[in-house]
C-alpha cells in the first residue's frame, strides 16, 4: 500500500484576523501584511500574529517619543495629508511594522532549496533582513518627521 502526503494551505489563506495594537495605534491585517510584502502563504496564522505582534512592539517602542508629544486621541486623528481612505501617518506606521516584521521571516527562514545554488539564488532575489529593516526606519523617519541619514562605515 502506497500512502501519499499532499500538502495544503487551505488553512493559511483563509481570512486571518486582525492583530491588535495598543488603542492609539491601528490594529493590523495579516492578509494585508502578506500582499505588501509578498510574504509566501507558508505561514499559520499564529506564526504571522506573532512576528506582526513583536514588530508592533519594536516599532511602537521606537517612536515613543515622537507620541509622547502628539495631542490627539490616535494616530488616524494626527493631521498629515490623505491618501484614498487614510492618512499619510496611517499608511506609514502600517508600511514601518510589515517591513520590520518581513525582517524577522527573512532572518529566520530560507527559501526551500538548501542546495549551494539554492542559497546563491536566494541571495541575489531576496531583500535581506537589513535591507527590510532599512525600510523600516526610513518610514518611520517619515513618519515623525526625522532628517534621514545613510552612513557608510568604511
């Protein structure tokens, strides 16, 4: 007798639910997270609430100050320009949190092809972690007004 694994993702393209932020913050679609960033239809729904959860923390964390000074009851509610339905701020903040979380799926995991030109490949197509994490601060940096800066240790 022959007995055969099919695998399916069935259960991780189905509607994942929001992950909540703090209140001030907006909560956060994983199956929004996973068409910005292209992220694969690999992961459960509890893989990608956690990685959204700890970028959320990280991100939030990290722009502290810049709300600490903010008069408003949320970020939706800071004055920027529009865009279709949201704000600038909105868009930003949601954009700094995917690219920091697809940071921590590139640092974590590799492609499935593990051979030496497996490996090649997938270094020359795939943004690394740093370069998601670059993404990240440079939105942020747009989002509270920071000047930008690349600096190049030699």
């Amino acid at each position: 007798m022959v007995s055969s694994f099919i695998p399916t993702n069935s259960a991780i393209t189905a509607d994942n639910p929001p992950v909540k932020n703090d209140g001030w913050y907006p909560d956060l679609d994983p199956d929004d997270f996973k068409k910005v960033t292209g992220l694969p239809a690999i992961h459960g729904p509890e893989r990608l609430s956690a990685e959204l959860q700890s970028a959320m923390i990280e991100v939030n964390a990290s722009i502290a100050s810049w709300r600490a000074i903010q008069t408003v009851s949320s970020l939706a509610n800071v004055v920027s320009a529009a865009y279709g339905d949201e704000t600038e701020k909105l868009v930003l903040y949601r954009l700094a949190v995917f690219y920091r979380a697809r940071a921590e799926f590139v640092a974590t995991e590799r492609d499935y092809d593990a051979t030496k030109d497996g490996h090649a490949k997938a270094d020359a197509l795939e943004p690394t972690a740093s370069d998601w994490k670059r993404k990240s601060q440079e939105t942020l940096a747009r989002l509270t007004g920071r000047s930008r800066a690349v600096v190049e240790l030699i």
